[in-house]
C-alpha cells in the first residue's frame, strides 16, 4: 500500500509564540537570541530574513544586516508549553504521530483517504491546530518523510502542499540541492564545486560517484534526491531522563576524583543529549556512603545540552550534598524534564565560538567514540 505521510511545521515557532502575547510584535523583523555580539540567533521572523538574517547567525552580523529588529531573550519554559499543546491536538486526531522536534510532527495517516480526503483532512487538522492554539504552522503531504518536508519548506509560510508520487520528479527537479534534508554546509559546497546547483542534476549522478565523494551519506542523499525514502514514521515516546553512576572499588574522600567523575559523566550525557536532539532542565547528582546511606540533591537550569552548565550546576550540588565527610561508595548524576529541540534552542547565551566548539567535540565523538576526546584531551588506548 502506498504511504500517506504529512510533515506539519509551525511557522517561526520562537517568534509566532511571542507575537500571541504581544501583538505589537506583528510585521515587525523580530530576533530571539543573546543579547551580546558573541550571542547568536536562535529564531527570526520573516520580516528579519528579508535582511539576510538566519538562525545560528552571530549577533553581531544580524545586528548589522538588521538594525531595526526587535532583539528579544528566549524563554524556553514557554515554547515547550506551546510545543505540548500542538502535540496534543495532533495526537488525538492522527493514528501515528512523530515529534521530530519542539516546532515539527510527522504523521502517517495511510489509509486514511478510504474514508476522508487526505489533504482535506490534513487541512482541517492544520484550521483546528491554528483555531485552538492561535499559532501559524504549514503542512506537506506525500508519500514519504523527504518529499513531505521538503514541500513543507515550499509551502510556508503558513501553507499548504500536496506532491503526488507521481508528481515527484516534476516537484524535486528545479530544486536548489540545499532543499534535501541531510545536505549541510559541507555537502553543499562539495557537490557546488562538482557544477551540481538543482536536484535533477544530483538525481541523475551515479550513486557510487556520491559514495566516493560523500561516504556512506552519499547514498542517502541520491536516494532522498530520487524521492526514495522508506522511513517509518515512529510513535513518539519521550524519554523521560537520562542518568550516569560510578561504583568505587575503593571507597573514597577523594573530592578531585569525584570531581573527575562527575565530569566524565556529564560529558557523556551531554553528547547523548545532543544526539538526541534533547534539553534538560533539572540536574541531580546522588551519593552513596559507605555504610550505604544514599542521598540525592536536584536543581533547575535553563533548558540546555551543554557540558559546562550543567557540569558547573552539579558540582554546586556535589559541594551541597557531600557534607557527612564519609567515604563514599557511589556517585550519579541524571538530567531530567526532557524536550525535544535542535542545537539552535541552546543559543541564546552561548557564543558562536562556544556552538562550534561542541559541534567539533561531538563530531570526534561520532567517529570515534564517547569516550574519545575529553576537555583534558584525547584519550589513548
């Protein structure tokens, strides 16, 4: 049978939930991010693009490109708020449902159109959506997961677009190759400088030639560049929390040790949130003494993946909690009241230089391992 698959995306998600409590903000060039030069943009409105201004953009040159835009601190309490009521509204009307992120959904609703038109139910989902929760969000419908986002992208905003299979080629072709999901900086300029500008010309390239250029993502990208793409659409469950503990084989008082375990922790937690695509906001180290008292301590953060605020909270902790001058016997750290959010949710504070840095920390990680580069260095066998 022939899958339905819709990708809804709501429309400059950060700016869309700040402009409902303060319609001033409408067609106005609005930017979420840090305050500072070294800050970068997390969101932005249209009105702010039509100046060159993008997301993960530094501060300073989105300042300059735009010096009329309404600069505003991101508050990701309340984006999740909204996220979970869109959630909500999506999940009672559709069988399977996938949060890709705090702003996207898939669904598969395949089958469907035996008893109602797929675009005109997926239309009235999009109407109750926007009725009920008073946010902008647009919809592709087709018969996989690439086609169905792709034509989200060109329907926004605040839009509708069906891609028959059969229309497919005829959609993809005149295409930018920046329009494939998977295509980053690098591929991008890679495939520019083999003279391939529109999706018809990387549709028609040898894959092999792909696999030399690009790796095992080289197939991905012919593939998604054919409109092939056999993904499931996933039921979403959300993890509720993600831990780390240490046993000792020696009990210890050790307090540069524990210090060195609580990061190593940390660390590992953090990539995995990050590959997730996940934030936390609350921080919990435990301890357990040797005659087997075990304690635990949490606090709040603001939402983040990175290492050196949530490492600088649970050492606050650790100082908190270690207070019975006891040796102890374990030691555990766990982040927790977990959502879904890109990379882009984490900078509103951070710097350019600080995003890249975790960018390139992780990228190690993916090749080679967790455990392959820490902040005191690398790692030898």
């Amino acid at each position: 049978m022939e899958r339905t698959i819709v990708h809804m995306d709501l429309d400059t998600f950060f700016v869309s939930v700040e402009r409902l409590e303060n319609s001033s903000l409408v067609g106005k060039p609005v930017i979420i991010g840090g305050f500072s030069d070294r800050g970068v943009v997390a969101s932005c409105s249209y009105e702010a693009r039509k100046y060159g201004v993008h997301s993960a953009m530094p501060g300073k040159l989105a300042r300059r490109l735009c010096p009329d835009a309404i600069w505003l601190r991101g508050d990701m309490d309340k984006y999740s708020r909204f996220s979970h009521q869109v959630t909500t509204v999506i999940e009672d009307a559709a069988p399977v449902v996938e949060k890709a992120s705090v702003d996207e959904h898939y669904l598969d609703i395949s089958g469907m159109d035996r008893f109602f038109g797929s675009y005109k139910w997926t239309h009235e989902l999009r109407q109750r959506i926007m009725n009920e929760t008073g946010l902008p969000i647009s919809f592709g419908l087709s018969v996989n997961k690439t086609i169905s986002k792709i034509a989200t992208g060109e329907a926004k905003p605040n839009g509708e677009k069906q891609v028959t299979k059969n229309s497919i080629p005829q959609f993809l072709n005149p295409l930018s190759i920046k329009k494939i999901p998977g295509i980053g900086d690098k591929s991008y300029h890679i495939l520019r400088d083999m003279g391939i500008v529109h999706i018809e010309t990387l549709a028609n390239i040898h894959v092999e030639l792909l696999q030399k250029v690009l790796g095992e993502n080289g197939k991905i990208i012919w593939e998604k560049a054919n409109g092939i793409d056999n993904r499931p659409v996933l039921p979403y469950h959300e993890r509720k929390s993600i831990s780390s503990e240490q046993t000792f084989q020696v009990d210890t008082t050790d307090m540069k040790l524990l210090q060195q375990c609580l990061n190593t922790m940390v660390e590992g937690i953090c990539f995995d949130l990050r590959k997730q695509t996940k934030l936390c906001s609350t921080v919990t180290v435990k301890l357990r003494y040797s005659d087997f008292q075990t304690y635990t301590v949490q606090a709040r953060v603001p939402y983040t993946s990175y290492d050196h605020i949530i490492l600088a909270k649970a050492k606050e902790l650790l100082y908190k909690l270690y207070d019975r001058r006891l040796l102890v016997r374990l030691i555990g750290v766990k982040v927790s009241n977990l959502v879904h959010g890109s990379q882009q949710i984490d900078l509103f504070e951070d710097s350019i230089e600080q995003v890249n840095l975790y960018k390139a920390l992780d990228q190690i990680r993916h090749w080679y391992g967790k455990g392959a580069v820490t902040k005191g260095g690398y790692k030898t066998r």
